[in-house]
C-alpha cells in the first residue's frame, strides 16, 4: 500500500504562473546545463589558441568519451528526477525518497567503474573514435588525465538533476557554476602559465568537476520535500527499474549523439583524405562547431528540463490542462531561441570559428559550409528536444525513446553513412539538416497526438 503522507500542504507546482514557475526553473537549469558545456569549450578554446588544428581536432577525438559520461549521467539523473516528482505528485514518500538514494547510488558506482574502463582501453579507444597520428598523441595525453575525474563529472551532470527537482535550482547551479568558473580560471594557467598543454586542460577541467561534486552531495544533508535515510541510498530493484524506464529516453538520446559522433569522426577523416581538406581539417571544424551547437542545445534542453517537474506532479495529479498549458508556453520560447541561434550559425560563422583559433583558408572554408549547412534547421530542431522531455516527464518513457532516438539513430546515423557514398565529404553535410528537420516533425505529431487522449 502507499505511503499518502502529504509531503508538502500546498506545493507552487499547483497553482503558481506557468511563466513565472518556467522562468525560475529555465534560467538555473539554462544555465546549469551551459557550465556542462563550459567545460569542453573553454578547453577548446584555450587548447586551440596554444596548439592550433591539432589540439582542436584531439579535443573532438576526445569528446565521445565525454557524451558517454554524460549519457550515463542523464539516464539516472532525468530518470530519478522525472520519477521523483511523479511520487511527489501522488504524495508517495516512500518512493520517492527511494528513487532519490538509488539515483545517486547508481550515478556514483558507474562513475567509477567508467573511470576504470577508461585507463585501461585508453588508446583503443580514442583508437576507435577516430584518432590517429599525432592527433591520437594529443587526444591520449588529455583524456589520461580526464579520465580521472569521471564520477566527479557524472555527479555534477546527473545528480544535480534531483537537486532541480527538489525545488533548488539555484543551488544546482551554484553548485555547477562554481567549478566552471574555477576551470576557466585555472585553464590559461595550466596551459600558458606553466606551459603544461593538453595535461593543464585537463588538469583544470578535473579540478572543477572535483569542487562541484562536492557541493552537490553536500546538499543531501539537507534535502527539502522528504527526509532521507541511509537506508534509502542502498540498491531496490523497484527504484532502479522505475530510473531506468524513465532515463532511458534522455540517455538514449546522448548515447545516439555519442555513436554519431564516432561515425562521423571516422567518416570525415576516410572522406576528408579523399578531398581537399585532408584529414585533420574537417575533424578540427567539426570539434569546434560541436561544442558551439552544444551551447544552444544546452539552453533549449535547460528549458525543457525546466518543465519536467511541472508537468511531472500536475500530470500525476491530474491536471491535464495545465500540463499543456506548460508545453506550449515552452515551445514558444524554444522557437524563438532556436530562429536565434539559425541566424547566428548562418551569418557569423567565420566569427564563431576564429574564436578557437586561426587557421589556413580551407579550414575557414570547411568551417563555414558546415555551420551553413549542417546546423540549417536549428530553427526547428530545438522542438524535438523539447518533445524528448517531454514523454518521460508524463511517464511515457517508451515513446520518449523513440523520440530521443529518431533524430540521431534512426535518420542522422544511417544518412551519415550512405550519403557520403554518393556525394563524398559533403553528404555528411546534407545527413545533418534532412534528419533534424524529419525527428522535429515527427516529434511534434507524437505529441499532438498524446494531448488528444486528456
């Protein structure tokens, strides 16, 4: 039977302005998920200026592993969050103090044994995503020493998801915000100070992560809406199922980002030796623009992560119409956000690029055909994230899988590596655009779709 004690007599989640519960959610969630990205870019940029093309494209050789930690880390910390406050909004403490402890539990164990699995295959599998060269020699010196502060990273990327959900997002962001202000600080004098290169990135980088996770488990002690225990921290097969069914979908999706980006590493290096650009080229410009898009998709999924615990505890209490309510008003701002950032990729591209370094005419040329054509419906892709987190924020962790992987899996992926056959390096260009535009519809109709059902 349930536990029906009330955890809160009236929770803001209930009768407060959409916009205004958006807003508080969206700017430290926004931001929380932009100090995610902070960390590979201030590296890039610092990397870039102090050892050029190379140490661009050993970066982007390095970054699968980084989307891989970040899978893991969504899948138990969208899953505990989402899960979290569906309990709440039934008034379920005793689940949803569970499925707290689990997640954290979860996050910190596999932080670890990925930390492990990293040192030892180190070199096959930067190897595998596409190193080579020199290039691999960068990428093996930097990913060495960032292996070692995984679990530090997965806490800061997954946990703070359930401080969110508590009703803290000021503290996740703190909490986050902190260590990448420490890493920005720490970059220029590892790396040009005491002239230590790929190492000082990823020394500072580390050094950050350590500080963040420390403050984020620190807020356990004194957890808001239910009071944990010891007990709750231990491994229940309930909790880990219900996690998994609803983390699956964010993790799916990164998981996706993470197989594309392999694909598309050795894709373009294959393809790149055939062309003009040579090998290091089109890796260098697409490591770069990677983590510039990640920066507009880490707003858009700020956003969405803002509506999780709204739409979580009024649709398990019922309230269906101000679940939509929430939806749309997030759309909106989503489409406004995204037709911004189509502009920037569109018109400033060489601008955007030159802020990592310079470099010879093709690797400008290269640069700029892959922001305008590969990033061109950014005006509309930002939707499908949203629909992403949308279905596990109801419960719907299946659809949210199919969702989650249609843009990456079952359209970007294959398009990656048939186009390519017929058009060369410029298929992959093509791949992007056809993929996100169809996930975005499709996601969309899904949508639309299960509203009709309340």
């Amino acid at each position: 039977m349930k536990n029906v004690e009330n955890v809160q007599v009236e929770n803001p989640l209930e009768y407060e302005s959409v916009g205004k519960l958006i807003l508080r959610y969206s700017l430290p969630a926004i931001i929380s998920s932009l100090i995610n990205s902070v960390y590979n870019i201030v590296d890039q940029i610092f990397v870039g200026n102090k050892i050029g093309e190379l140490g661009n494209a050993a970066t982007n050789v390095a970054f699968p592993l980084v989307m891989i930690i970040t899978t893991l880390a969504m899948t138990f910390g969208v899953g505990g969050a989402s899960s979290f406050s569906l309990y709440l909004g039934t008034k379920d403490t005793k689940h949803a103090k569970s499925i707290v402890g689990n997640s954290v539990t979860m996050t910190v164990i596999f932080g670890v044994v990925v930390a492990v699995l990293a040192s030892i295959f180190l070199r096959p599998m930067l190897i595998a995503f596409g190193g080579r060269g020199q290039t691999l020699e960068y990428a093996v010196e930097y990913t060495r020493i960032l292996s070692i502060g995984i679990p530090f990273a997965m806490i800061g990327t997954g946990v703070s998801q359930l401080i969110r959900a508590d009703g803290s997002p000021h503290y996740a962001m703190v909490s986050t915000l902190t260590g990448a202000i420490l890493n920005c600080i720490l970059d220029p004098i590892f790396i040009f100070g005491l002239n230590m290169g790929m190492k000082g990135a990823a020394l500072a980088t580390i050094i950050g992560q350590c500080v963040s996770a420390v403050l984020i488990l620190a807020y356990f002690l004194r957890f808001k809406t239910v009071k944990l225990t010891k007990g709750d921290f231990r491994l229940k097969k309930e909790s880990i199922i219900r996690i998994f069914a609803l983390g699956i979908p964010a993790g799916a999706n990164q998981l996706a980002i993470t197989a594309v980006q392999i694909v598309m590493n050795n894709t373009l290096g294959y393809y790149g030796e055939l062309s003009k650009y040579g090998r290091d080229i089109p890796l260098a410009c697409v490591g770069i623009i990677t983590k510039i898009s990640t920066v507009f998709n880490s707003v858009i999924f700020g956003i969405s992560q803002s509506t999780q615990p709204i739409i979580g505890y009024n649709y398990g209490a019922g309230n269906y119409r101000r679940v939509k309510t929430t939806f749309k008003k997030a759309s909106m701002i989503v489409l406004c956000i995204s037709i911004v950032a189509f502009l920037c990729f569109q018109l400033f591209p060489r601008q955007l690029t030159s802020i990592f370094g310079s470099g010879n005419e093709l690797y400008y040329e290269f640069a700029l055909r892959y922001f305008r054509v590969f990033l061109f419906c950014t005006f509309i892709v930002g939707q499908q994230i949203l629909c992403a987190q949308f279905f596990p924020s109801i419960g719907n962790g299946r659809i949210g899988t199919v969702v989650s992987l249609s843009r990456q899996v079952f359209l970007l992926l294959p398009l990656v590596i048939i186009f390519p056959l017929i058009w060369g390096i410029d298929g992959v260009l093509w791949a992007g655009p056809i993929s996100d535009g169809l996930a975005s519809i499709l996601a969309l109709v899904l949508v639309g779709r299960e509203m009709k059902k309340w």
